[in-house]
C-alpha cells in the first residue's frame, strides 16, 4: 500500500452516533452513514448485518421474500461495530470501491441531514437531493 493513501474515516449524521451503533447490533442496520476519503469527499453508505439482509429472502407478513437485492453504498458485516464498519470501508476503499461512486456536495450534506429514507433519492423535483 501507498504511504500516501488518502485518510479514510466514518461520518455519522446523529448527534449519538455511539447509540445508533449500539442499537444497530440489535436492528441488524445503520443508515445516515458518510464515508470521507481525504478529508474531502463524501459518500452515503448503510450497512446491514447478515441476519438482517437474510430477512430480504424470506417470506414476511404481507410481503414476498425479493429474489435479489443491489443497492449502492450497501455494506454486509456479519454483525454491526464500528471497528468491522472502520475495517470494511477502509478495504473497499482500498480496492476502488468509492471510485466508482460519485461523492456529495456540500449542499446534498446539508439537505441529507433531514432525510428519512437513506440514501437519500436523487431526483430534485421532490426536494431531495439531485445529481449534479
């Protein structure tokens, strides 16, 4: 690896984050997540855990199990911590995996922050965030 290889680090857009970890044990699930490559831009990411994303396959109370999922920015961990979290980013990160996405504004921060549903959609005719 190079020596100089741009820092990688987590974001977090809740006030508690170490909450949000603490309880995603248990969810299976953590959205509202940035990666920030060299202290500049900015991706959105989720992780689930493989308990959690098993859910997907199986039949549920009114829903049928998908035959698939594929959703940018998911990340799969056997169980949710942040230091599995810190490892995983920093490995894909590693092997070009946010090369291939494309990194967030300051104004898609700032309106992200008040999203639900995350990542947020991109299309700007529902006050979300648009691609630039």
């Amino acid at each position: 690896m190079s020596k100089h290889r741009p820092a990688v680090k987590l974001l977090f857009l809740a006030e508690d984050f170490q909450r949000e970890v603490d309880d995603a044990v248990e969810r299976g699930v953590l959205s509202h997540v940035l990666v920030e490559v060299g202290g500049v831009d900015l991706y959105p990411v989720y992780f689930y855990s493989i308990d959690e994303l098993q859910g997907y396959f199986t039949a549920r109370s009114g829903h049928s199990p998908c035959e698939f999922v594929a959703e940018t920015g998911m990340i799969i961990l056997p169980q949710i911590t942040l230091e599995r979290m810190e490892k995983a980013v920093q490995r894909l990160f590693d092997d070009g995996y946010f090369a291939n996405m494309r990194p967030w504004s300051q104004t898609q921060l700032a309106v992200a922050k008040n999203c639900i549903i995350w990542p947020p959609d991109r299309q700007s005719d529902t006050g979300s965030i648009s691609a630039e």
